[in-house]
C-alpha cells in the first residue's frame, strides 16, 4: 500500500513557506520515493490527490496485474505471447508538478519517462527527478526532463515520435486550458498506425469542467476504468480516465471499465 509522510528539515517542521519533503513508500518496488513541494510557488508545486490515485495504481498493478484496471490499457503494449513488454515503454507526462505520477511510473513500470510541464516548474521537477533516479534505475526506469506549453506543436515535436503512453493527473482545471490540452492530446494521440493511450486522473470541482470532456469525446474514446471512494467530507472521489484515438482496438484482457 501506498503511505505518506512528513520530513522535517534540521529538527524544525517545514512551514509553508518553505520546501516540504514528502515520502512516498511504494511496496512493489520496495523503495521510498522523496518529492520536494514548494507551496508557497503555486498549484504545480503542491502534491493532489488525483496524482496519489495514480501512483496507488501503479504500484497495485506492479504487484498483481491479474486485479488491476491499468491492465488492458498497458497489455497493448505487449508483445504477443509475452508477460512483459518487448522493450521498455515510453512515457510521457503532462502537466507533471512534482512529478511523483511519472516517478512512479518510470520505477514501477520500467518505463523511460519524460515528465514535463512549463518553463518555470522545470527546475523543481529536475530536483525530484535526479532525487529519485537510483530508485527508477533499480528497476530499468528513466526520468527526463522537459518543458511542454499545452497547444504548441513545436515542444510536443521536440519530444520525439517514441511515445506509448501518456499520463496527466488533475489537469482539468483552468477553462481557459481545456482548448491548449485537448490541442496537445491531439498532437499525441491522433498519430496515423499509433496505439497511443492517455490516463488521466480527475477530481471534479466545477459544472464546467463537463465542457472539456463534451469536447474530448468529440475526438476520443473515453472510458472510465477506475473510481476511488469519496475521501470524508466530500461527495466524490477520483476518477481516471483512458483517452484513445476512436475506433482503436484493445486487447480482449479483462479490465474493470464502468461509470462511477
């Protein structure tokens, strides 16, 4: 199971005003994953609950793909015959913050992992990522670095055309964004002989984030494939999500699609 604790920097409890150290201890890799959050920066420098919900999955799937609904979606990218993928699948992260999601993924996954987010978060994400890049190695995993501005081709193609999948956790916020992200999904998913597919976790907030998924559905298949139960005090809980190109076909291994 995924736990969560606090550090504390020379004996004094990190203020929010100052860097907070959280750790993450994954089970199936048996490693602690430390991400450095800087609250008083802003949104992309604090960790959410819709990331946690990620990397609870990815852990729980490490340890027993047979009950996971991230089963069907990564089975795609295994070659025929195989319990494993024939070479290390290709990450991409939006959105990243922290980073802790494509962490995760590069460590339990053996993924080679590109988080990535806007120019002024990048040095952040680097300190997680060169933080935490033993504990990825130990598995076969990589994380780099990157800025991405959602709607602009040029960073999606300086990315390179090796991607498999794509992650992003509590994007959908800012209505002046959905067009810029689903822009991007576009550029990356919508890739002629691809089987590109994005997992997304989403906390609803607002009426309007149904806009975006209007929108999104226009131009993929969207499936929900997981649902946490509401934390107390709140009527709902996370939801992920699977983006894929339509028509797209998945593999006959068994996952939990349905609606919350």
């Amino acid at each position: 199971m995924l736990q969560i604790g606090y550090n504390e920097v020379d004996g004094e409890n990190i203020s929010s005003s100052e860097p907070e150290i959280q750790l993450y201890r994954i089970d199936s890799i048996e490693s602690t994953v430390m991400i450095r959050q800087l609250p008083s920066l802003g949104i992309s420098f604090k960790l959410w609950l819709p990331a946690t919900t990620l990397v609870t999955l990815l852990d729980n799937y490490r340890r027993d793909p047979s009950t996971s609904p991230l089963t069907r979606t990564l089975s795609t990218f295994q070659s025929e015959g195989s319990d494993s993928p024939s070479s290390p699948l290709n990450v991409v992260e939006l959105g990243s913050g922290t980073g802790i999601v494509g962490i995760a993924a590069a460590a339990t996954l053996g993924a080679n992992v590109t988080v990535t987010d806007l120019p002024n978060v990048i040095e952040n994400l680097r300190f997680n990522a060169d933080a935490n890049a033993e504990a990825a190695a130990r598995f076969g995993g990589k994380v780099h670095v990157a800025s991405l501005r959602w709607g602009e081709i040029d960073d999606v193609e300086a990315l390179g055309q090796n991607v498999d999948l794509v992650l992003a956790s509590d994007v959908v916020y800012h209505e002046h964004l959905y067009e810029p992200l689903l822009k991007t999904l576009r550029f990356m998913l919508l890739v002629e002989g691809s089987k590109r597919v994005f997992l997304m976790s989403h906390l609803k907030r607002w009426k309007k984030e149904s806009i975006f998924f209007k929108k999104a559905r226009k131009l993929f298949d969207v499936d929900v494939i997981h649902c946490d139960d509401p934390q107390e005090g709140s009527r709902i809980g996370v939801v992920v999500y699977r983006f894929a190109p339509k028509n797209q076909t998945f593999s006959s291994v068994k996952d939990s699609s349905f609606v919350c």
